[in-house]
C-alpha cells in the first residue's frame, strides 16, 4: 500500500477540497471518495490533496459508548488528550466518557469541562456521560436535568463502574431520562452478590482461589431493569454484557414487552469479552482482571452470535486506563479494566471478520452507526455518500502488527494483548473534512 499527497494550494482545511483515490467503502468495489468543506461531495476535478487509498476499506468513523478518559482527577492514567489521540488512532472519531472521575462527572461543571477540552484536543468529539447518582454512590440522583442543559448537553447517564442498585432510585432515573430525551446507561452488577469478586465464579477461579463474581449478579439487573424500562416507557442501555443468558434475556424482553409507549433496550459487549476466556486468568497477571470478569469460552461463542444477529447492538470499548501502581501488584489489591481504544477494531476483526460472522458493512453497522443512533447522535455513524459529514476512518485489511503497550497512545499501557498480532491497522481517520490521523500517526495541536 502507498499513500501519495500532493497539496496544491495551501487553503485552510474547511475550504480545501480531498479526493480519496480507490478506495473501498465498507469493504466493497474501489471508488473515488470526494471532500470538500468537511462534507462527502460528488467528484470534484480539480482537488487541493488527493490520497492514493488503494486496497484501504473506507467506514464511517467509529463511535464508543463506553470510554474512561480519567480526566479530572486521574491524569497520571489518562487525559482527554492522551484518550482523544489513542481513540483517533483506533478510527473512532467520537467517544463517550464515563463520569466516574475525581470529582465525578455529576454536575454541569464537571461534564462542561470534560467537553471543553474535548473541543480543545479537537482529535474526537468528546460527549461527557453524567453520573446518574450523586458521587456515583446509588443514593440520590444527580442533577440530570442541569447536566442535559449544558453546553454539553448530556444525553446519557450512568453509574458505570457502579451499578444503580436500588430499583427505586433506578426507576426515578429512568422516568427523569425518558423525560430528558436521554438514556440510562446500566453497569449491571448487583453488589451484594459480588462482594469481594474477583473472577467469574467457576472452576477456573475455584482452582486460582480467587473469589467468583456470580454471573447472575449481572443477569438479575438486567431482568429487573428491562421490566422498570418497560414500566417507565424509557431507553435502557446496557453496559459490557458479559454472559450468554443476559443475552437471551435482552430477547425475552424485547420480544414480551411494550415498545409502544417509548420503552427501549440496547446493549453493548466488549472486545475482550468477544476475545479472551477466564482461563487468561492462570497467569495471575492483573492485565486479565475486568469488571465484568472474563468469562468462559461457552459465553464468548455467544456474545458473537448475538452481535452478529443483532440481539446485541453494538461494541463498546470499555477503554480503562490504569496507572502502573493500579496494576502492578498482586491479583485482588489491582483496579480492574483494560486499555481498548487503540485495539478495539483488529478484535472485532478478529473474532466478527475472519470468522465470517460479519462483513465490513456489519463491522460498520456495530462500531459505529448503532452507538450513533443509541446516543442521538445525527452526524456520526452516517452513510459514505455525497452530502454527508466527511467523517470517515480508513483501514488497511492487511497490515498486521503486533501489540506493545508502551507504543500505545495511552498515557498507561495496561493492554491484555501485549505482543498479540492484530490483523489489521488504522491508516487515516478523517472528523468533518480534517485529518486526525494521516499514516497512523495523531495530526497536529495539542496531547
Ligand atoms: O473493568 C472496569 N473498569 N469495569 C468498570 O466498570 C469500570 C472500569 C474502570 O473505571 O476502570
Ligand atoms: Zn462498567
């Protein structure tokens, strides 16, 4: 693969006109995609920048739901900046940040600030997740409404992290959302089955002797939650779902519910849940510890079916940062999570692509278009046609490479795929018409 440019004027980027050159839109025949002013255009003679894209699959730019940028109050982790790069490095072009920072992203100030330097990095648009419960501790419900009206203009909450546990706090959520145009977000985990957990409860864990995190701690929240949903006329979301029963629950309830009156269920699954099994757990290497735990290979091989028949809606990254001193120690003392930003597509790949359970137009459909349409958002996820945001990551199907954390844009380097070889790279990704990575590394301004 080679990449040519050729800048003919030097204009500013809104005004300059790009033509992609051979590229191929989810995967499909090679065409000619064309930019100008940060817009899809029909061709275009005489372009300012042309890119030879030969052999690259063009999809709309990715879009995570579930991102800790660690920022304020866990920067020696992450930053915005530092998770905004790692994300545009990845092909995504939006991320969704989880608010249980320090101080927690449960008031106007908070979420305001998180999306300020969001348009400050500029590499991602950067969407604050407000906390659903005031300093994320289940008791009284944050204010959402202030957090919906900021300048950031909050559409999605959550606890993540921590479960909404009780069902009464989680119904006024619910009603409050419904009411806001927005959805809750759920980490479903009821904390009085998982006390002290460590590992998905099984006979790997038993053997480690480390205490299990009973699945249906999370299967119960789920069925709960469907039902208040239901009551409420609201839209759930469900955060990381890890086991094949949560699955056939999501069904249950889709099928038996009323979705008339404005009720609504999604889910997202990670890439390690996709990928990797509890048995990574024998090496006692606190890289492998997550909430929600990994989980045996049976609920693996169903988390993919039910991705690519569309129980599940989409993936989300769950992209948890964590500072050496968080991961650097024994089993139970460690902060469970795992970096996925940068990771994220070669594993879907992986685990989706190669094993013929989805194409690139489904690859489009789980990483980007249904996180846009489950977070509101109107100018991500969209199609590759002419007058639509030149919004767009290109991916060269062939380029393998191999994992090292410290090489990662993330300011920590807790990878569970430390010297895995990845199928595929990211070699451009392009937000409304401007470059934030051209050749796989971050253009320009501020980390
Ligand atoms: O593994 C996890 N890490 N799961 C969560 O729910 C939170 C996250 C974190 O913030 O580190
Ligand atoms: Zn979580």
């Amino acid at each position: 693969m080679t990449t040519t440019r050729e800048t003919k004027r030097s204009e500013s980027w809104t005004m300059k006109t790009i033509r992609i050159r051979h590229v191929r839109p989810y995967g499909e025949d090679p065409t000619d995609l064309h930019v100008r002013d940060g817009v899809l255009v029909d061709p275009v003679s005489d372009p300012d920048e042309t890119i030879d894209a030969d052999g690259l699959i063009a999809l709309p730019g990715l879009v995570d739901l579930h991102t800790h940028l660690r920022e304020p109050g866990g920067e020696e982790a992450e930053t915005v900046g530092t998770g905004s790069a790692a994300a545009a490095l990845g092909g995504y072009t939006a991320v969704f940040a989880m608010p249980n920072t320090d101080p927690v992203a449960d008031s106007p100030v908070v979420v305001e600030h998180v999306w300020r330097r969001g348009r400050e990095v500029g590499l991602v648009d950067v969407h604050p997740v407000g906390a659903v419960t005031v300093g994320l501790e289940g008791a009284k419900l944050a204010e959402m409404g202030m957090m919906a009206a900021s300048p950031a203009g909050v559409r999605m909450f959550s606890d993540d992290g921590r479960c909404v546990n009780d069902p009464l706090i989680m119904r006024r959520a619910l009603e409050y959302a419904r009411a806001l145009g927005a959805v809750v977000a759920q980490h479903a985990e009821d904390h009085r089955l998982t006390v002290g957990a460590q590992a998905h409860e099984g006979p790997v864990a038993a053997r480690l002797g480390l205490a299990g995190w009973d699945p249906t701690a999370e299967e119960s929240i789920i069925a709960r939650d469907v039902m208040l949903a239901a009551a409420a006329g609201a839209r759930l979301h469900v955060c990381h779902l890890s086991t094949a029963r949560s699955t056939e629950i999501l069904r249950w309830g889709r099928e038996t519910l009323d979705a008339a009156n404005g009720f609504s269920v999604s889910a997202e699954v990670t890439p390690h849940h996709l990928l990797l099994t509890d048995t990574a757990a024998e090496d006692y290497d606190p890289v492998h510890k997550v909430n929600p735990p990994l989980r045996p290979a049976a609920d693996t091989e169903a988390l993919r079916r039910a991705l690519a028949d569309g129980t599940l809606d989409c993936v989300a990254t769950d992209h948890a940062p964590h500072a050496v001193e968080a991961k650097d120690c024994e089993w139970s003392a460690a902060r469970p999570g795992m970096l996925g930003l940068q990771t994220a597509l070669p594993v879907v790949v992986t685990t989706m692509v190669a094993t013929g359970l989805l194409d690139w137009r489904g690859v489009a459909r789980v990483c980007s278009e249904a996180p846009a349409r489950i977070a509101g958002l109107t100018d991500q996820g969209r199609p590759l046609v002419a007058g639509e945001p030149a919004t767009l990551t290109l991916v060269d199907p062939d380029a393998e490479w191999t994992v090292r954390g410290a090489a990662l844009a993330s300011r920590a380097d807790n990878t569970p795929y430390e010297g895995m070889e990845m199928p595929v790279s990211v070699v451009h990704t392009m937000l409304r018409g401007r470059w934030t990575v051209r050749d796989g590394k971050v253009v320009g301004n501020e980390r």
